[in-house]
C-alpha cells in the first residue's frame, strides 16, 4: 500500500463545502486501490485570524510542509482587511512552498454553456508564474493617505524565476498533441520585465525545438481569448497577467464554478496545492449552492501530481460525463459531490 499524507485548509465561507465534495470525490477515486489517504485538517483562515491574529503560524507552515499534498478550499472573508488573509496565508503557502507553477487549465468540456457564441474547441492551459511579479510584496507608501502620497509595487522578475517556469510550461507544451506556447506579457511598455521573458522564450526555445512559440501583449491576449480562444495551447506569463487571464478563461469555460488550479513545486522540494480558481463567495456561502466542480478538478490535478494518472483521468471523465448531462438542472452541493463520487465508483 501506498499512504498519502494530505493537508486540508478548508479555508473560509464555501471552502468548507466544496473541500468536503472533493475529499468524497478522491475517497470514491482511491477506493479499492492500495492508496490510502489519510488528511490533516489545518484551522487556518478568518476563524483563527479572529480567535488568535495569527494567519500561518510557523508551526502550521512546518507540519504542512511533512504532508505529500495540500488541498484548498477558499482564504478570505469581508469581517477581514482586504490583504490580510491573501498575502498572510494563501500567497505566504505559495512562496513558502516555492509554487512557481501555477498551472490553471482553461477547457470547454462538451455540454458546458460559454457565454462566447461560438467558442469553438477551447483547450488550453496557463502556466502562471506563482512566487514573483507584483505579487511578492515589494513596494510601499510615502505620505500616506495624503494628495502627495506616492504608492510604489515593484514587479520582481529574476533570471533564475523567469527561466525555471519558462522551461516548465515549455515542457507542458511538448507534451501537447499542438505543441504550441503563446508567451503574454507587455514588453512595449514593461521594458526590463518583459524583454527578460522574451529572451527567456528564445533561450528555452532552443532545448524544445519542436514546440513553436509565439507572443502577445496582455491586452490583445485579451481579445484574442473572448475572439478566438481555440488558438491558444500552453500560455506562459507572469503572476498578475495570469491572475487576470486565468478569470477570463474561467469565464469563457463555464464560470469560475467549474475552473481548477494547481499550485505546483516542480522540483517536489515541498507539497503542491490544489485549489480551485473562485474565492469563498461569503454571499452564498452555507447555502449548500456552491458548485465544488472546480475543486473535484483540482483534485483530479492532485492525483496527476502523485503519479495517479489513472484516477485522474477516472475523476475528470466522471466531471465531463456529469457537464454533459447537467443543463440547466440546479443541485445542491453536495447532490453534485454524490453525482461526481458516484461516477467516479463506477
Ligand atoms: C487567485 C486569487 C489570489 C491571487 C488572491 C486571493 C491572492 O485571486 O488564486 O487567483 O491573486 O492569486
Ligand atoms: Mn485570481
């Protein structure tokens, strides 16, 4: 038997519902195999942060850290300052844990209403770069709140960064029937950045000699994902521009109800985290309406992580097959969680 150690941050408002639906999804995947998952439930998120002021204690980093994966729900909640909660646990886990792939599939599966009226074959994934850019933290304010303030975020881009996600989203894309990778960034005004991930394409280039490459400024990779998405495999870029892009894949696939992610360490120096892409919608959390679509895919990444291609693919068939039946029928959360773990046991 095989025992996997899987850390659980439910996290806040739907998080908790939707974890719950993707651990039934995973259990049902496991089931009858000699993989045996044994989780840990972290209380991290705006509970703690209210009951103690902490975020991510060191202590809890350090026990994630012995764990082979992590699985998140949503961090944050309005009764939190804007930040708080973001830069002091989730981002914190993804830099802490080294996440420099945020890899984020943008798929159309056949049944799923895209507000496009002809999307047309969309399958695609981003790999956005997950501890530099804008993203780590490295900026301030002067005359604070003043008409003279000045409020600087520096975007962080290394050699060392660029180049090691370069080169896995290139290899992502070799591995591509299309083999294709479209690099998103803004170097006609982000000069220094950007020419340093433009290099960076070319230099890689040369080890994937049979993957094309091509490049577009984040604004027109705007249009071209509303006008014409089936033309992108593997997209490249940095921390924001993915941000961005990965809310309008979601919103082109069917919302973010049903869009994935995983936070991947490549190097497998420490746990990867899935999540999926949506927040904690305190609006309809408890509600029993939140989709946990998205994290039963995400939990099919985790098992791709771990080697279990297999279930995997048992655990994204079983959300294809369910797309393709849903319609408009409306279920509960946990009605599409038991439809999911049903399919999946089949
Ligand atoms: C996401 C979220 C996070 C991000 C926030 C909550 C820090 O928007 O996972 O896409 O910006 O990465
Ligand atoms: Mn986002």
């Amino acid at each position: 038997t095989r025992n996997i150690d899987l850390a659980v941050v439910a996290g806040d408002g739907i998080g908790t519902e939707v974890v719950e639906q993707g651990l039934a999804v995973l259990e049902a995947a496991l089931a009858g195999s000699d993989v045996k998952v044994a989780t840990t439930e972290f209380d991290l998120g705006a509970r703690r942060w209210h009951a103690t002021g902490e975020t991510l204690a060191d202590g809890d980093l350090e026990r994630i850290r012995e764990h082979d994966a992590i699985l998140l729900g949503a961090i944050g909640d309005p009764s939190v300052p804007s930040g708080v909660l973001e830069r002091g646990l989730l981002l914190k886990l993804r830099f802490a844990l080294d996440h420099y792939v945020n890899l984020r599939p943008g798929k159309l599966y056949p049944g799923v209403k895209s507000p496009l009226a002809e999307p047309g074959e969309v399958d695609f994934v981003v790999v956005r770069e997950g501890t530099e850019g804008p993203y780590v933290g490295n900026g301030g304010s002067v005359r604070t709140g003043t008409p003279h303030e000045i409020a600087t975020e520096v975007s962080v881009n290394t050699a060392f960064g660029v180049e090691r996600v370069v080169r896995d989203a290139f290899a992502r894309a070799q591995a591509r029937p299309r083999r294709h990778l479209t690099l998103v960034h803004k170097h006609n005004v982000l000069v220094h950045a950007g020419h340093l991930w433009r290099r960076t394409v070319e230099a890689v280039n040369a080890e994937f000699p049979d993957v094309t490459t091509d490049y577009l400024h984040v604004d027109a990779a705007t249009i071209f994902l509303t006008t014409n998405p089936s033309r992108f495999d593997v997209i490249v870029t940095d921390n924001l521009f993915g941000d961005i892009l990965t809310d309008q894949a979601a919103a082109i696939t069917g919302g973010i109800g049903l869009a994935a992610s995983a936070n991947i360490n490549p190097d497998r120096t420490a746990p990867s985290m899935f999540e999926p892409v949506h927040g904690s919608a305190p609006d309809i959390a408890g509600q029993g309406k939140a989709d946990p679509t998205a994290t039963v895919l995400s939990v099919s990444l985790l098992l791709d992580h771990l080697g279990l291609t297999a279930e995997a693919a048992r655990v994204e068939a079983a959300v294809a097959a369910d797309l393709a039946e849903r319609g408009s029928r409306v279920r509960s959360t946990a009605e599409v969680g038991q439809d999911l773990a049903a399919r999946v046991a089949d």
